[in-house]
C-alpha cells in the first residue's frame, strides 16, 4: 500500500496516496462542525458550532484534529483498522516541537500507523519543481512564510513567518465591499468566494492608483438574490501583499521581505537562492499575482533579483495550490522505500522525540 501524505492547512487538508504527478485525492475543508450540548430543565439542547483544528498553520485543537485524521484515513482513503500503513505530513515553518511530537504520538499510539515522516513545506514546494535549492514564498490561507532552502535544508536564521494570510485579504475585501455597498449584509464565506473569482493584482503600483480612479465597478447577484458592485475593491486584495500599509502593518512589501530574508545568508549563495524562487499557496494563484511579482523583483534594489522557477509541464495545472503535498509525494517514494522514517520500533525506543532525529 502506497504512503498517505497529508498537508493539512487552515483552510483546506489534502490528502491522498503519493502519487507526485497528481492532485492530491481528497481536498476538503480543514473546520468542522461539532454538536455541544447545553443542558436545560426541559434536556439537552443541541448547538452547532464551527471548529478549527489548524490555526495561521498549527494544530490548535488537537480532538477536532483526531476526529478530521480519523475522517480522512479511514472514510476518505479507505484504510481498514488493524491494517493502517504509512504516512508522510507536511510542517509549516518553524513548527514547535511540542507539536512535532504530540503529532507522531498521535500517529502511533491513537493510529497505530506502521511508519511516519514528517518534512517542511518549503523543502516539499521546491521537489515538486525539481528544485533542492531556492526560496519559497508560500502565502496560505493564514500565514505567510518566506524560506530560503540550501540542499533540502531550511535556513531557518533567514526565514520569515508574518501572522497574516488569505483570511485577512478576505476580512480586507469585506470592508472595502461593505463601503461600496452598506446596505448589503456580507458573510465571511460569501467574500471568500467572491475573492476567488474577482480578486487580482494590479501590474504595478501606479495601475492600482489608476484603478482607484477609473475602474468600472460590475454588478454581482449573491445567493440569497442581493446584487451588489464590485470594482476597484477587486484589486485592493491583491495590493495588500505588496503594500501592506492597506491591512494596516508596518511591513514591506513582499518582494522586498524575500530580499530582506536572504542578506543573512552568506553572500555566495544569493544568486541560487533568488534565482530559484518558487511561489505557493492558494492566494498565490491569484489572478495577476506571479507577474505583478516578477515585475516587483526587476524593479528591487538588490543586484541579485529573484525570478520565479517555471513548473514542469508534467506536473499538474493546481502545482502553486498543492506543491507542498506533491513534494510530499515525491519524498514519500524515497523516505519509506529506503527506510529512513520513523518506524513503531523507533518510537517505542525512543518516543516521540524520535521526531527531531530522524525528521529534520
């Protein structure tokens, strides 16, 4: 049986067998929906409410992660009790080690998996372009986080984490669509949707400025039949990353934090690293975004300007979406064929510290 890799992000858990030139085979939401109970003279009173297991990257609610696991493996990929196999997960960045091992604890004492790997997203991102060098920029649903990498190694001295993401352009576009129409209640997941279809970057900072001026709003009908317009609000999201003075923070742009992250590596290994920059994460697809980009970098001031590494033509359309579960896929037919994970041996020897051993 092959292994499962999982990359299970705030908003979306991929999952599926490693097949490394595929999509991952099941794509679901990571929240949940949990029943509590609140009792009351006449009994109990049954509520519905949201849960999230995985917030701005890590595993917060470690029941809720079990119940969604257990969902996976064994509804979702067809496991049989007693007869679990292997499996591979993807880590953000800077991933703590109590949680490191609480996830291998999980998998061996509650799953009773047979072998178990652990390996980070950006290592993974750039195997799926062929890639064990280079930068990535990997903009998640809520976090973004900018890694050099040097022969399948994060230089974490050089890594940056920044506590916003896809949810905070969608909170922006709320705002921004609430203004243009306040007599139109939004909800969350509504402007989620709506920042899928509509929400692009502008080609450079002066085209956002012309937009604010003189770009023709559209109509829009919701669900529930309100139509509302939308126009320039369309490319305050994807403006954000690059000036994000718009959601409030005292940062650069992003270009500029990847260049900043790269002068604390030795100076020898800046053409590499720039030159081999890989963009992922859903927000990253958006529509304009990857050009917007590159003409950023060609405008940078380092001497040394990144430029994006094209995807193999074999690889599948979603590659920014999913790239960290490919390479996950990818390292899966290495690690477990040549015995380098984590075997139900190893931990009983060593326990769950046996994660920062043989995983790094």
């Amino acid at each position: 049986m092959e292994a499962v890799v999982i990359d299970a992000g705030s908003k979306l858990l991929k999952a599926g067998f490693a097949a490394p030139d595929q999509d991952p085979g099941l794509i679901i939401p990571t929240r949940m929906k949990r029943l509590l109970e609140d009792g009351s003279a006449d009994g109990p009173i049954y509520e519905e409410v949201n849960v999230d297991p995985v917030v701005r990257g890590f595993i917060r609610d470690w029941d809720a992660m079990e119940d969604l696991l257990n969902h996976v493996l064994y509804t979702g990929l067809g496991w049989e009790i007693g007869n679990e196999g292997q499996i591979l997960f993807t880590e953000p960045l800077s991933t703590p080690k109590t949680v490191r091992e609480r996830m291998v604890q999980l998998m061996f004492e509650t799953f009773n998996i047979s072998g178990f790997y652990a390996s980070e997203q950006a290592v993974l991102s750039l195997y799926a372009v062929g890639r064990i060098s280079g930068c990535t920029v990997d903009i998640g649903h809520g976090k973004i986080d900018i890694a050099p990498v040097s022969e399948g190694a994060v230089q974490h001295i050089a890594s940056k984490r920044f506590e916003i993401g896809g949810i905070d352009l969608t909170n922006l576009l709320a705002q921004e669509l609430q203004k243009s129409n306040p007599n139109v209640k939004l909800e969350i997941p509504v402007v989620e949707n709506l920042k899928e279809m509509y929400a692009c970057c502008a080609e450079d900072s002066f085209g956002y400025e012309q937009s604010l001026k003189s770009c023709t709003a559209g109509k829009h009908t919701l669900p529930d039949g309100q139509v509302i317009t939308i126009g320039r609000e369309k490319y305050t999201v994807g403006e954000a990353l690059f000036q994000p003075s718009i959601l409030g923070l005292e940062e650069h742009g992003i270009v500029e934090q990847l260049v900043r992250s790269i002068s604390s590596v030795p100076s020898e290994s800046h053409r590499q690293l720039l030159e081999n920059t890989v963009l992922c994460g859903g927000t990253a697809s958006m529509l304009g975004f990857e050009e917007r980009f590159q003409k950023e970098a060609n405008l940078c001031s380092s001497s040394i300007r990144p430029s994006l590494v094209k995807p193999p033509e074999y690889m599948p359309e979603n590659l920014t979406k999913n790239s960290a579960w490919m390479g996950g896929a990818i390292l899966a037919k290495v690690v477990f064929p040549q015995n380098q994970h984590i075997t139900k041996g190893d931990y009983d020897e060593t326990g769950p510290a046996i994660v920062h051993k043989k995983c790094f």
